[in-house]
C-alpha cells in the first residue's frame, strides 16, 4: 500500500501539529492539518485522503460532527473521531458519521495507530471487491 494521505482535523494546532509529526514519523505521508469543518470538506474535495481524524469541537460554522458526516457520506472517506468528549449523547449523535472508530483524548498514542491500520485495511478490502 502506498503511503496513506491523512487528514488532520484539530483546532489545538499544537496538538495536531505534534500528531502530524507523528503520524508522519511512522510512515504515513505528509498529512494535512485544518482547524474548521469548512477546510476538511474542502481540502478532500480536492486532495486525495485516505482517512479522516476529526475532533468534534473546531473552528468554523461547520462542526466536527456535520463534517464527517458530509465527508463520509460524499466521499466515503473513513472519520476517526478523536476528542475530549466522553459524553454519551455526544457519542451517539457522532454515530450519524458512521465512524470508523471514536476515540477519547487523551490518545493513547498505540490506540490511535491499530485503529488507524485497522480503518485503511477495511476501506482497502472493500474498494478492492469486484
């Protein structure tokens, strides 16, 4: 597999800069990093992304959840959700993104990478069907 494209959605830019570095570190290509919903819907509608990892909370008039949603169901892009919220409500109503994973800040750095390999190998058997 080529080196995955990633796409960093995160209003804490030190946060998501240093999961950029990461990421990047442990052989993913340059991954992208925004701050609002309106950047991700436009960034993959015009870059090639792998994988989606969205915090819920961000800047812009478009949330975390309403853009993995439109990511999801436009481009059939795989959303990790990555945030601070453990809240059940909040859950569930990320659960109209139909998620790959949901995962509670703060990361546990392993985490992050088995759900990341897990999400690709799904999105790759399932674009690879005849």
């Amino acid at each position: 597999m080529d080196r995955p494209q990633i796409l960093i959605v995160e209003d804490e830019i030190i946060a998501g800069m240093a999961l950029k570095t990461k990421l990047s570190d442990d052989g993913f290509a340059d991954c992208e990093l925004v701050s609002s919903g309106e950047e991700a819907i436009e960034w993959v509608q015009n870059e090639h992304t792998d994988l989606v990892l969205m915090d819920i909370n961000i800047r812009g008039e478009i949330g975390g959840i309403e853009a993995a949603r439109v990511i999801h169901t436009e481009y059939d892009i795989p959303i990790i959700f990555v945030t601070g919220y453990p809240d059940q409500e909040i859950m569930d109503r990320a659960m109209v993104a139909k998620p790959a994973d949901y995962l509670i800040k703060p990361l546990d750095y392993n985490v992050l990478l088995e759900s990341i390999r897990k999400a690709l190998k799904e999105k790759n058997s399932i674009s690879n069907k005849p």
